[in-house]
C-alpha cells in the first residue's frame, strides 16, 4: 500500500515575462496520464472536500486560486499541507485518505485524475480505508 512519503509537491513549469505567468502542465510534469479534470469553487470557508481514498484514482491538485489545506492520511500517519501557489501541485496515490478544509474566498482547487469517475472505486468510509491499509 502507499504511504504519505509517496505524496509529494510537484512544481509546474512555468514562463514569466511582463505580461504575466503561464504555466504548463506537459506529460511528463506528473506521474500519470491525465483522464479527468475537475474543480471545486465556490467553496464555503467551514466546508470540508475530500473525505475519501480511491482504489484506483491518482490525482494532482493544484490551488489555481487562492488557498486552502490538504490532510493526507495513509491510515498510520497524517500530514496537512497548505497549497496556496497556482505552479504547485500536490500528487496523491491510490490509498491515501484525504481532506480539503480552510478553503479561502474564491479559491479554486483544481484536480487532474487518471481515471473516469467511478463511485465504485472510491473508499468513503474511513474504518473500511484503515482496515484495508492497515490489514
Ligand atoms: P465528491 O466526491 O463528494 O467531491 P469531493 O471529494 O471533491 O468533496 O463528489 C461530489 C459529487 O459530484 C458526488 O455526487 C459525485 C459527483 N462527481 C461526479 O459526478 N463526477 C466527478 O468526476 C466527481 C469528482 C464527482
């Protein structure tokens, strides 16, 4: 099973001149081949996103706007950390049960899969997740 070591920041290029930043998200900027692209917005400051571990899913998210903080779980250790840069994204593995909280006003989480959505692949409750990564 994976743990949280394999969690890990991703930086996204990116090119800078007067004009503004444009960042490029290319193949092999992440680990897997992009399937689904979905975001969240309009998000209250006191909602909480996530709640959940995929079978199969990896994803990267990335804060295109604003901020807010990402708890990843792999059922022994938990780690939270605050994205707040639209060039970093945040690769989480097959597994690992996480959380969205303290959204900001007006950010903008982004999430790239790998997979069709599928219901069928995700674990919602957390017993279950503990009980299949932990044995
Ligand atoms: P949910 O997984 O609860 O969102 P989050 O994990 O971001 O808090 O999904 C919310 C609803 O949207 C739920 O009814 C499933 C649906 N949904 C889709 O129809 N397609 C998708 O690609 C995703 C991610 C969710």
């Amino acid at each position: 099973m994976n743990t949280i070591d394999k969690v890990n920041l991703i930086t996204i290029p990116k090119v800078h001149d007067e004009r503004g930043v444009l960042a490029v998200i290319e193949k092999d900027a992440i680990p897997f081949a992009i399937k689904r692209v979905y975001y969240l917005y309009d998000v209250p400051t006191d909602s909480s996103r996530g709640g959940h571990a995929h079978k199969v899913q990896q994803s990267v998210i990335i804060a295109l706007s604003g901020s807010f903080e990402v708890i990843v779980d792999d059922g022994n250790t938990k780690k939270s950390i605050m994205l707040n840069k639209p060039n970093q994204g945040l690769y989480i593995p097959t597994h690992i049960w996480r959380e969205i909280e303290n959204f900001s006003s007006g950010a903008v989480c982004l999430v790239l899969a790998c997979t069709d959505y599928d219901e069928s692949e995700y674990i919602r409750d957390y017993e279950v997740f503990q009980n299949q990564v932990l044995g």
